[in-house]
C-alpha cells in the first residue's frame, strides 16, 4: 500500500509541470506567446507546417514567459500552409478573419495612445496603420522590457482597447 501510494505521488509530481502549461491561460497563468497561443496549440500549427511542405520549420519555444515560434520562423506564421491556417489562427499566431474595420474615431485614439508611447520612452513607437494595427520595426519591445513597461503605465489612461502589435493582439499586464 505505501509503495502504490509513494508512486502515485511521485507521478503526480512529475505530471504537475506538463500539466500547468496546459491551460492556455494568459501571462498570470499559462505561458503564452507573442503570437497569442499556448505551447501545445502552437506546437500542434508547427506539426502541421512540417506535414504540409515545411520539414524545418521550428517547435514554439519559451522567452520571457511566453511561447512562440523562433523568430526564424515569424515571417512563415504570418502566411502559413493553407491546411494549417486554423491551427495558427486557433493558437493565436494569426489574427482572426473577423476583425471589423476600424473607425476614424478609433484611429485618433490609437494615434494618440502612439503619440504617449513616443513621448514616454519609446521615440521610434509607429503610428497604427488604417487598420489599427501597430508595426514597429525592427520588433516592438518585450513585455518585460522597462521601456515598454514604462511607457505602457504612463499611457495606460490612453489606451483605446485592445493594442494589435504585428497583426497580434498584445496583452497589457495591468496589475489593477
């Protein structure tokens, strides 16, 4: 009985860790990515990628606390297999086809949240495109990066919704 009851717990020891990732949550919880998706989603879009014509292409790994495709990879997310476009979509590594056109109101808020981001630590920080979305080059700060964090708190009243990045939704950690 010990023994049955000593190897139940050191098995749920070992799972524990597999299993915390899991939940596709977001930075609080699970690991997520740049590209919005949890591990396993965005591991399942890379099996697909390499069934579909792409042997190399890579496993998401973690930075940062957030999963996501290497970067040698980032260009082939945004057009991937057309078998696997809703893998992608689902794992959050492509936007979903049912954004809606952003209104000339949005626009002005999104340019002037911009304008904060500019003026708070972040000079090169674009203005959004007619679609709403931000395209900073040659990448936008990590969400660990103090620029980023500062320039997201002083802007932080600002902030129209939710901010795309890249054709990605990025989250804002507000510790509120």
């Amino acid at each position: 009985m010990r023994i049955r009851l000593l190897a139940t717990t050191v098995a749920l020891a070992f799972s524990a860790p597999a299993l915390a990732g899991c939940n596709g949550g977001s930075p609080g919880g699970a690991p997520t990515t740049a590209a919005g998706g949890n591990r396993e989603a965005l591991a399942e879009a890379a099996r697909c990628m390499r069934a579909n014509g792409f042997p190399d292409y890579p496993d998401p790994v973690q930075t940062n606390g957030a999963w996501a495709f290497p970067p040698s990879a980032e260009q082939m997310a945004q057009k991937p297999a057309p078998e696997c476009t809703d893998l992608f979509r689902r794992a959050g590594a492509l936007p979903a086809d049912t954004r809606r056109p952003v209104t000339p109101d949005e626009l002005a808020k999104l340019r002037k949240w911009g304008e904060c981001i500019r003026a708070n630590g972040l000079p090169d920080w674009p203005d959004p495109d007619a679609d709403g979305i931000f395209r900073p080059r040659p990448a936008p700060p990590a969400d660990d990066d103090p620029r980023w964090q500062r320039a997201d708190t002083a802007c932080r009243s600002l902030e129209p919704g939710p901010i795309t990045v890249d054709g990605v939704p990025r989250a804002t950690k507000h510790p509120d």
